[in-house]
C-alpha cells in the first residue's frame, strides 16, 4: 500500500500498487469539489445496503453532479 501525504494528513492511497489511486476522507473534506452527489428515490436504499447496484430508475436528480 503507498500512502500519499499532503502538509498534514494522507491525501491518496495506492492500495495494490498498480497506480489506482483513491482520495482518503482527509482529501475529500479538504478539497469538496471532489465530491459529487447523486439524490436517489425513496425507498432505493434498503436494495443498496444489501448489496445491489444503483440502477437509473433509482436516480431522483442528478443536476448536482455538474459538468464532468
């Protein structure tokens, strides 16, 4: 695993090496245009936190996601 740092704090990690870098939630909070926001329909969330998909029926807006 690498660990990149910032000042402070971890700001991405390579799990497995292979230059497949995630943000840590330190890098997330810093720098929030790097999180984007999907509002689902009610209900939608029983079927994710068992393990499925979220499919475009689901999706209820996505005009939060602006441009990519």
């Amino acid at each position: 695993m690498i660990i990149y740092n910032g000042n402070d704090y971890p700001l991405f990690v390579d799990g497995t090496g292979k230059n497949d870098y995630f943000p840590s939630l330190y890098a997330v909070i810093a720098y929030e245009p790097l999180i984007k926001v999907v509002d689902i329909n009610e209900g939608v969330e029983s079927y994710i936190y068992n393990g499925a998909n979220l499919m475009w029926p689901g999706v209820r807006d996505i005009t939060s996601l602006g441009n990519f």
